[in-house]
C-alpha cells in the first residue's frame, strides 16, 4: 500500500465517525479550531517564511508571492473564517422530503455528508483552513492537495489542526495533506476513487482542465468566468454604464469580472462614448468589433477576444441588431457562470433570464455579485460552472448528498 | 469535424429550441411519438430480425438474445412507457427558491434541463425509446450510443422518432444515434465535453466501469447492487424469511436482490433453518461462514463472496456478534445501493438507517422497492449508486439542474 492509499484508507475511516457528529460538536471543534490558529501564529508564520524565501528564489511573481504570503492580520482571517462556518446552519440530517406511496413504505429522503472530498489548490494556505472548516461542518473528511510552493505553510495549518481534532476527541484523519506535490502522485490521487467521493479542483483554468481531463472520481468544475454584460437597446445608459464600470474594475482578477460588453446597435451612440468616458478612469483598454470602433476609438478585437478571461483591465466590445443575437452570441463564448442584461424591456428582461445558460443570469445588475457571502450562503468552496450536483455558488449544501432511509412493517414486492 | 462532433454540435444547437418548450408540446411529442412507434411497429420488427439473426449467427447467449427480440408487445410496452412520461409533471421552470439578501437583489432559483445527456448502454432497444422519453420531458437533447448488437433495432426507432419530431415541428437532433459502435468512436464519445453535459451508462458492471475509467464528462454511475439484509437478534423470524426469500428470489437478475444474509449469532439458531426451508423452494445455494455451517449445512464461503453480486439463486451468509459488527460489514463490501435490517428494536433500526452508507436503507422491506415506480416517482433513467447530483432512483428531477435568475435595480457591488 502506497502512502497515497494510506492516507485516504485513513480518511474514509473517519466518515463513520464524522457523519454521527452532532452540530455542537462540530461548532466547538470550528471555534476550537480558530483559536489555535492564533495561538500558533508565530509557528505558522515560521513555516510561511520558508516557502516565501524559496518562492522568491524561484523568482514566483509578485501576485503569486502575496497570495502565499500569511501574516497575523490573515491567519486571524482563516479564524475569522472558521468561526463564521461555526454560525451557518448544519445541513447534516435534514429531512428534505417525506412521502409514503401505496407500498406503504415511509420513505425519508434526508441530507448526509458525501464522504470524503479531495481538494486540489495552488499556492494559496488560506484554502487550507477554509477548506477544512466546510468539509468539516458538512461531516466530511477532506484530504487536500495544495500547490508545492505553499508546502510548509499547508504542513503548519494542518499540524494545527489535527491538534485541534486530537484535542477534541475527533479522528485526526478529518484532515490530511498531501505532502508529496509531484505530479505523478498527483495523477494517482485523481484516480482514487476507492476512497475519494468527489473532486474539486481550485485554481486556474489549466488546473481546472487537467482534474476535468485525469480524474477518474467524479469532479466539481469551479471558476472560469468569460462574463458578459449585454446593453438592449432600452437600457438606461447611465445605470448601464455603472454597472459595466463596477463588473470590470471593482476587483480584476476575480471570476466574475464582466470580459466582455454586448451591445446593441441603437444604444451604442449614446451608450459607448459614456462608458469609454468612465472606464477611462481606470485606463481600460476596449477591444472593439467594426460597428464599435465606429461609434468611438479602440483597438480591433480579434475572434480569440471573445473567448478571452482577461482578468485584466481589457473589454471586448461586440455589437448586435437584437437581443436574440446577443444572446447567441453569448451562448456560444461564454464558459457557464455570470452574465446580465441591462434594459427597461420586461419582455427582453424574460427573455434573456429564460434562454442564457449560465448559473447565474442577472437583469440590471453587476455580475460580480456571484459569490456566496453576496447570495446569503455565507462561506462558498468555489462557484460551479458545470450542471451536474451544483451549479453558481457553493455553499455548504453542495458538499452534501442524501439517502433514503426507508420503514417498512414487514412488506414485500409482489 | 467528425460525424461524432457534427452530431455532438447539432444536439447542442437543439438545447435552446428544447429548454423553451411548454409542458403541452412535450407531452403532445411524446404521446404522438408513442402512435407512431406502435404504427411502425412492422418496420422496427424487420430491423430487430436482422439484429437477432446475427446475434444467432455469433452465438449470443439465451438471455442476451430474449434482451434484444422485439415483439408487437414490447413495441406497445414501449409506447405506453411514453404516455406515462407523458403523465409525470414537467420540473422544468418550477422556482426552487427565491430570496432577496441584504444587496436587494431578487434570486430566483430555477429548474432547468441539465442541456444534452449521453446515454451509453447495451444491446437493449427498449432503452432507447426510454432514454428519449425521459430526456425529451426535461427538455434536454440526447445522444444515445447502444451496443452493435442492437444496431438495426435503434437505427429503426431512433429512424420513428425523429419522424415524429419533425411532424410536430421540434428539432430532430433531439434524439440522435451514434452508429459508429466501434470502441474508438465510443473513447471519442466519452471526451465530447464540449457538446455534453453528462453521461449515463446503464449496463453491466463492467461498462460502467469503463465509462468511468475514461470518460472527462460528468458521469453518473448507475447500476451494481450488492445488496445485504441483516437480521437482527431481535426480528421476527418469520417476517425475516419472507423478505430475504422476497429479496433473493423475486427476481434474480436485478441490481436490488439480495447477494448476501447478516445475521446475529443469537438469531441465527431459528432462524437459519427456517430460512433455508423457504429458500428451498428454488433451489437457492447457501454459502456461509464457520458459525452459519455450525446450524445448517451448506458450502463454506470464501473471501470474495461477501464483494460478489451473483445475480443468481446464490445467497452468502455471514455471522455476527452485533449490530456494529454488522454494519461494518455491510460498509465494507456494499456497493452503496439498498441495504436492509430486520428488527424489532427501535434503537437498532436508527443505528442502521443513520450509520449505513447506501442510497436506500430500509427497516423491515425487501431491498426490491429500491426503483422509481416503487418510491413513486414514475420512469427513471437508472438507480444511481454515486453521491454526486443524485442518488438512489433517478426519475425526472436528476434529468434537470438549476440556474439563479436574479433580478436587479441597478444594484453594483461596494
């Protein structure tokens, strides 16, 4: 048995025990958890500084350096965090649904944990506590494995709070690391499906696509985000413009940045100069089909623009003749997870809501409300893209399956 | 472009035409589609002839071969089968939820058809007819890849119900049929992630784990049932007998018989033998541990008959000293489908529900209920025997996902 299989052995061992947890124990253990994170700061802090005096060797960015980066005021965070999901409602043994047919059998379909979950992250520690205190709270054992550039950090985390199970009584093996980052040990956990329920990739869109393409256990898809704001030609061209403004600027690197402006062809006058007007406030660079670049000056867009996330400060500006065009036109390059309309037209306000396949379809609103602090979940493992088991923000319900559990007096099928 | 991507495309440009069809277009497809099969009934029996002589020709097993023949009878099964989907309420468009957070937008959750659905599945015709009906009523196109064998009898029904499409005016690509069964051609199947949102394969044990194995699509795992009943020290005796004879003999072939006896040392004594009397009848083959061979004779289990679903008049027969020794058992070797105690205390029936993990955990019933007639949702599409989307019979709702359509007011994020 390789170390690999021990350790998820180990953590399917823990399911039994996590699933009969009551949501007090399971508060305290979050709370408990939380305070030790403190506690330990300067222990955590140590191991950080290693990865970041190796991550600087290396010569890692100064993006990837400050998301590795830990400090007091972000392990107070990750606390923070843990005390939060303590507060949510547990969703373990809810009775969803309660029927009797003419058998006579009482069917009880009612929420249980999935089991164990792997999660695979890059260089970002923050995931590790976060991640943790989810799974835990939903009676999940969680086996994670983090990007090689955050190794110590994730050793000190875990360290942390295996503690914290020991010292509440819980089988330490709630939470395990995987320690060896190469990628042949990584292409044997996503082929382990004897012991790991689900998989969810965190991270890239590269990372994202080689857990869709090597894992055999069944995968959650979060993240990529190529979203779209279309402007109907009803639209109030000022509220358009705000909220166009807001979705690109107010935070670049996040999954539900708008990418990419529709607009259609009798509110582009008007509209474009305004919103170029704004946006040249934070230097944006507009990308522009031929009927854009006529109305005001910008770049060309190219085909590949409009499947681009450019999570940067670039627009891909498209105009359409109507709003049945804009929405195939968005249908066809958007990957799944954000996009809205702005218009006074109830009827295309409809329209748009029915025939846009996203997880989240908005009317006159910014699309960077996807997330689950904004939909009233609180803490999210990451926002689905894909349809199957959950779709848009994934609160603590997405980390649960159900069963059936089934009184009979003694019936047997005829 | 292949013809597997060309018809992967086509399907995906049916979803928009399919998600906005009204419950009465539908229903009126599905009950045309049901007339027509029974008219063509001469054309599909022509096809199936050839199927069945080839099958004869390359020595197909009895069993195989009565799985494949078609008759005006089963044509008519096929048919009533649609007008009872037809029956079912449609859950596309039904509001899940809807709440307005602290930000005041209004979020509405929405069923919706999960787009196009995969179906890879053996050398039964009838799963085609079925497999359309249950995707059509979701709104969701489907791509069916039967066995070779099966061929000219799917070519023929796939040939009737897109006849009946076009007549009622709805996209043909709604159902279409991969008539290249070679095993490269299915490998490409299983990678068409740009065209499929899910796959389902309904088959042998060996089939879906192939599916598994390499599919990059969601797959939805259905089928292999090692079902176990436990008698508890304080059941009925005579209410045991009945449901494990039920279980094991009512239909032999099925995902949800019995494979396997637990039972508690101190019942095994009277009710071993009453047992087997009863299981006499048909003949069934006892293979039981030392304990069980102490009270009745019968052959002497080895390790790998507590992990086998023999599908035959073949029971094993474990011995325990308790109700945890038990249900440890049962998580070992089950394979997460139906699993069942007979008991007349209380607190031993919720110990079993809350601590076994299986889609469908039943107190004093034959594991035979597990199927969506039984529980009462109609057809189903499988039984599925993952924790991921659904779990347990599949009826319409594990066919659909879900989208947040939310309305705003100019609403940006701060």
């Amino acid at each position: 048995m390789t170390l690999l299989e021990q350790l998820g052995r180990e953590a399917k061992a823990a399911e039994p025990l996590l699933r009969t947890l009551s949501e007090e124990q399971k508060n305290q253990v979050l709370n408990q958890a939380a305070e030790d994170l403190v506690t330990h700061t300067e222990r955590i802090l140590r191991a950080n500084e290693k990865d970041m005096i190796q991550g600087k060797e290396k010569g890692m960015k100064a993006g990837l350096l400050d998301r590795l980066l830990l400090t007091p005021e972000r392990i107070e965070g990750m606390a923070e965090g843990l005390r939060q999901i303590a507060k949510l409602p547990d969703p373990i043994g809810q009775v969803i649904d309660e029927h009797t047919p003419a058998n006579g059998l009482r069917i009880r379909k009612v929420r249980v944990p999935l089991g164990v979950i792997g999660i695979i992250y890059e260089a970002r520690p923050n995931v590790t506590a976060d991640a943790f205190g989810l799974c835990f709270k939903t009676g999940n054992a969680v086996v994670l494995r983090g990007g090689s550039d955050a190794l110590y950090s994730n050793q000190a985390i875990v360290a942390v709070l295996k503690e914290t199970l020991a010292s509440c009584g819980c089988p330490v093996s709630a939470i395990s690391l995987l320690e060896d980052t190469s990628r042949e040990t990584a292409a044997d956990f996503m082929k382990l499906n004897r012991y790991i329920d689900v998989l969810i990739p965190r991270g890239s869109a590269g990372l994202i696509a080689s857990v869709v393409k090597n894992s055999t256990i069944p995968v959650i898809e979060t993240g990529s985000g190529n979203c779209h704001i279309y402007v109907d030609e009803t639209a109030d061209p000022a509220m358009a413009a705000e909220i166009v403004y807001n979705a690109k600027t107010q935070r670049i690197g996040v999954c539900n940045a708008c990418e990419s402006l529709v607009v259609h062809e009798r509110a582009a006058s008007v509209f474009l100069p305004m919103l170029a007007k704004r946006l040249a406030e934070k230097e944006v660079e507009l990308r522009g089909d031929e009927r854009a670049r006529a109305v005001i000056p910008m770049k060309e867009a190219a085909e590949e623009d409009w499947g681009t996330e450019y999570l940067d400060y670039i627009l891909s500006v498209k105009t359409v003749d109507s709003i049945s065009e804009a929405i195939a036109h968005i249908n066809r390059y958007n990957t799944g997870h954000s996009e809205a309309i702005i218009t006074e037209d109830k009827t295309h306000a409809e329209q748009f809501l029915r025939e846009v396949d996203a997880a989240a379809v908005y009317v006159n609103a910014s699309t960077r409300f996807t997330d689950g602090f904004e939909f009233g979940f609180g803490a999210e493992i990451g926002i689905s893209t894909q349809k199957l088991h959950a779709r848009g923000p994934m609160g603590l319900e997405a980390l649960t399956s159900y069963k059936y559990e089934i009184y009979g007096t003694g019936q047997i099928r005829g």
